[in-house]
C-alpha cells in the first residue's frame, strides 16, 4: 500500500497564480488497484491535514477513524487491530483490506507530503503550504514510534 502524489506543475503553477487552493494528483495504491482512481484530483494540503490530525487520534487511542477525499462519497477507513501497531486499510466500497504498521502507514504520509514539498520549492511557489506542511510533519513525528 503507497500513497501516490501525481504533481502537474503547470496546474499547480496556475492554481497558485490564481491563488486557488492546489490541486494535484492523489490516491491510495493497492498493488495494481488505485483508490479512489489512479488520476484522482483533490486538494491534496486540506486532505493531507485532515489525515495527518486522524494518524495523531490513532497514535493517542482511537480505534476506528475514517480518511476522506473532498470530492464525492470516497473515504478509506481505517481500523486499529488488537495489538494497536497495527492498521487495517479499507477504502469504503472495495473488497480491498491492507494491513500496515501505523509505523509505516505514517512514513506512508510524510513520503508524500515531503515530495509536495519539494515540489513546491522547487517551483518556488507558496512557501505558506511549505510551512503548513512541515508543521503537519512534526505534529506526527513524536507519536510515531
């Protein structure tokens, strides 16, 4: 299971000019299965802090939480297993189940805001989601081991 970030500079480049929120490409891969498809668009930083603040409640007790996207019905759920290290991934309406570490379900989530970063600087574009997404990384980091 990977989260894949599918960045299209010129559209970024272009949402930023028009000071829109980003845009990019981002969905939960399967082995050859993409959730919820493999050229899914969505407000990548928003959905990104919402999952970052639902692997904290993970780390601090809760059981069961859900992961959605902005757009449409499309949510994976996510379920603390007996011995609380590990997760089981369900992206609602699959028959798809992925068991991972939180350990690595949250290496998962700082992979892919760190290539968005990079992007980012690279572009030389909207240092404010830099600094927003740092900020969702060390928020993690501390309940990750």
């Amino acid at each position: 299971m990977n989260l894949e970030i599918n960045i299209d500079d010129a559209r970024l480049q272009k949402h930023n000019k028009l000071s829109k929120p980003l845009v990019f490409g981002i969905a939960w891969r399967f082995d050859d299965t993409f959730y919820p498809d493999e050229n899914w668009m969505d407000f990548g930083i928003v959905i990104l802090g919402w999952w970052f603040h639902a692997a904290v409640n993970l780390a601090k007790g809760e059981k069961e939480l859900t992961l959605p996207f902005m757009d449409g019905p499309y949510r994976v759920r996510v379920t603390v297993n007996n011995n609380e290290k590990n997760l089981t991934i369900a992206p609602d309406g699959t028959n798809i189940r992925e068991s991972i570490s939180f350990k690595n379900f949250c290496i998962e989530l700082i992979d892919a805001t760190n290539k968005i970063i990079e992007k980012l600087c690279e572009l030389k574009i909207d240092e404010s989601n830099v600094h927003v997404l740092k900020q969702y990384i060390e928020m993690l980091r501390p309940h990750m081991y």
